[in-house]
C-alpha cells in the first residue's frame, strides 16, 4: 500500500484537498458551521493556514500514498487545547468574517454541549479523523490512530452519535464510550459519543 504518515508540510501539501477531507469528516456538522462546500473549503484552507485553530496545519498528522494526502487527523493534548481555546477566536474572526465567525460561535456553543470540551495535560483529543473515500477499509484510518498511541497513553474523541460506522471503527481500536448525549430537534436527533483510548486497557497500545 505504500503509506507513510508525518505531519502536514505547507510547503509540498495539498491544502485544497486537506481542507476538503476536514470538510467530509462530518457533512452535517461542518455544514452548520461553515455552509456549504464551495463556501466552507476556502474558508478551511484560511484556518489552515493559520496558528492556533481547530484545523491548523500545526496540528494536522498525514497519510500520504505516493505523494498524496488519502487521510488526515487533527488534535492536541490539553497544554495545546488550552492555548487552541485561548486564540482561535480572533482566528476565526480573521477567516471567516463577523457574521459567519458569530454564526460559527454559536454552534460551537452547541457542539461544547455535545463533545467533551475538557482535555487532560497528558491526554490527546483527536479533533478530526478522516481517510478519502477511495482509501476506506485500508488500514489508513488506524494507523493515524497508531501514530498517537505510540505518544500518549490516553486518548479520546468525539463521533456523531448518527456516525454508526465511525463508532464501530473507534471500538475496533479499543476506544469505550464514557459518555453521551442526545437531543431531537424538528423531529431529527442530534447527539454525541464522548470515547476514550487507554493504554492500559490495550496491552499492545498499537490499535
């Protein structure tokens, strides 16, 4: 298969296509946070570009296959998160404008609720985790995941409590639920499963 896995370089990566694989983590929530795919990649491509932000290029590991990006996943351990949560806001006002940025703000009031928003010193949070399409069922997504695991012995995320498949997936790489939460809204049900990774749970700590 030929992958290898580093952190994202500006300088030889594609930032088109990584901000089109933050796009497709999760259609619905990047939809209520940024619109739709032409209005929502070129602003992703900004954050990007940027320090000290939820998809900062500081922050992204890559799958690469012959040169191309075919998975990412973004996240930081809770020194990091904290200084995240401390500067984003006026990075997000940066890229995104007044309007979209309160817009943005509110429904990560929302999403606060949902996901755990709380990251331990020695804890990593996996903020973003997505494998192009045409890459699935590969092995590309859990050897991003062993890229952690050999760092940290903790490690948690959130999954869309409709994302059946990303549940199954994060079991199958020894992640437990801890908690979650659901809401139905207009007849549709909105919700989230908080998992955690310990080390001390999976002996091999290699997913």
């Amino acid at each position: 298969m030929g992958i290898t896995i580093g952190p994202f370089d500006l300088k030889t990566d594609d930032l088109d296509r990584t901000a089109w694989l933050f796009y497709v983590t999760d259609l619905g929530i990047m939809r209520m946070f940024f619109g739709k795919e032409k209005q929502a990649v070129p602003l992703l491509k900004k954050l990007i570009l940027l320090n000290y932000n939820h998809f900062s290029h500081n922050y992204i590991i890559c799958a690469r296959q012959n040169g191309e990006i075919v998975g990412i996943l973004a996240g930081f351990d809770g020194k990091m998160n904290r200084l995240v949560e401390r500067e984003c806001g006026q990075e997000y006002f940066r890229s995104l404008g007044l309007l979209k940025a309160l817009r943005a703000g509110l429904v990560a009031l929302f999403m606060q609720w949902l996901f755990k928003n709380s990251v331990a010193d020695d804890e990593f949070y996996v903020n973003n985790l997505c494998v192009a399409p045409g890459n699935r069922n590969l092995g590309v997504g859990a050897m991003l995941l062993g890229e952690i695991f050999r760092k940290y012995d903790k490690v948690s995320l959130g999954v869309n409590a409709n994302n059946h498949r990303g549940l199954k997936f994060y079991e199958r790489n020894g992640f437990k639920v801890e908690s979650g939460h659901k809401i139905n809204i207009l007849g549709k049900t909105l919700g989230a499963y908080n998992m955690m990774w310990n080390r001390k749970d999976n002996c091999c700590g290699s997913g």
